[in-house]
C-alpha cells in the first residue's frame, strides 16, 4: 500500500524556523513533492526531491532521506503569510503517473 | 502557466441525486485527475485517466464514474449521491516525469449533500 504521514498541526513564530515532517513506506519510489495549500484554494508546488540530501530553494528547503523513508520541508525566517498547510506527496513506483498524498500539516505562525 | 478550470465552484445537492462536476485544462496534459479533499484524509485519488477515452481507477472510487472525453476535458460523475460525498473535490492535470514534476490543480468544487 501507500502510506504517507504527517503530523496534523505545528505552530512557530514569526522571524524563526518551523520543519514540516513526512514519512513514507510505499511500493516503489519517484520523487517525493511539497505543497503549500492555503484555506478554501487550490495546493500550490513547492518542491520536489528524489535524490538524498538537502535541496536549498531560497525561504524553504526540503531534505530526503529514501533509506529511512523521511523528508522534511524547512522554512526560515517565518512570515506571518507563511500560515498555511504543507503536503507531502510521493510518486509510487508501480504508478510512476500517481502522487499519494499525505493528510497535510496547518502551520500557524504567531507574532 | 498551466490553467486547469473547474465548474462548477459550489454544488448542492440532495441524496440520491445525479452530479456532474467538470474540469477542463489548457496545458496539452497527458494526464488528469480527480482528487477529493477531506479533514484528516487529505487529497485521496478518486479516478484519473492518460488519455481521451481511457480511465483508471483511484484509491476512493467507490460511487463514481469519471469520463474522459478529450484530452481536455474530464468529467466526474456522482449518479446517485450520498451525504459521505458531501467534500472539497480537485481536479488536476500533468504530465509527471516528461516535462514537470508536478501537479496543476483546478479551484476546487465544493459539494454538499444533504
């Protein structure tokens, strides 16, 4: 099956940091790809991963680890705009075509 | 930028009923999809298809039909409806792997069934 997880909620302040955890255990793997996706619209891509290591974008960066079925997405100086959920999803490999999402993480970032 | 538009934005109706919901992209995609959107489940697959005519199923088809009739346009069917349908459902659009790594999402349509 295709199983990926991530905790529900996370809560950080403006101007620090917050880290975004996926885990995965599927059949296969093709990448795995971060979404941000604001109340009442669509996900929007962020990024996306497939070799082990950290991947700088700017703001964010995301880390893979496949031996351990793990990525982290890593923002930095915090927003207050940056409240938001984050979704992890992986492509499987017997359905390279397929993105198995995770259930989301609500990151609320305070003043 | 990719555009993939659905209709309609909301949709009420009552169980039993018959519901087409449509998505339509501009972006030469291969791939579509349909996903439904709920709390504490996340985005599950519901249908998607390659190509005009073809369709496979998802991990939720239970209660949906989903047509395919060009490579632009996608259609989901609910032909008698439930309350458990009641949900947030996004069509999508792609062509992973050959020319971008992600997905294109329509708006979303939001469903209620009372």
């Amino acid at each position: 099956g295709q199983g990926v997880e991530q905790p529900a909620k996370l809560m950080s302040v403006e101007g620090t940091f917050a880290r975004v955890n996926c885990t995965y255990s599927t059949s296969g793997f093709n990448g795995l790809s971060w979404y941000q996706q604001r109340e009442g619209q669509a996900p929007v891509f962020l990024s996306y991963v497939v070799l082990d290591g950290l991947k700088d974008s700017g703001h964010f960066s995301t880390f893979l680890s496949r031996s351990n079925g793990y990525s982290y997405l890593l923002l930095t100086e915090l927003q207050i705009k940056d409240s938001a959920s984050y979704l992890c999803a992986v492509r499987g490999g017997s359905n390279y075509n397929v993105l198995y999402f995770g259930s989301g993480t609500k990151l609320t970032v305070e003043p | 930028e990719a555009a993939v538009t659905q209709s309609p934005r909301n949709k009420v109706t009552v169980t039993g009923g018959n519901v087409t919901l449509s998505c339509r992209q501009t972006n030469s995609h291969n791939y579509m999809y349909w996903y439904r959107q709920d709390t504490g489940h996340g985005l599950r697959l519901i249908h998607y298809s390659y190509g005009a005519g073809n369709l496979q199923i998802g991990d939720v088809p239970d209660g949906y039909k989903a047509t395919r009739t060009t490579q632009e346009d996608f259609f989901l069917l609910l032909e008698l409806a439930s309350p458990s349908q009641t949900s947030l459902y996004f069509c999508a659009s792609s062509d992973l792997g050959i020319s971008n790594e992600r997905l294109f999402f329509g708006h979303g349509t939001k469903l209620s069934v009372l």
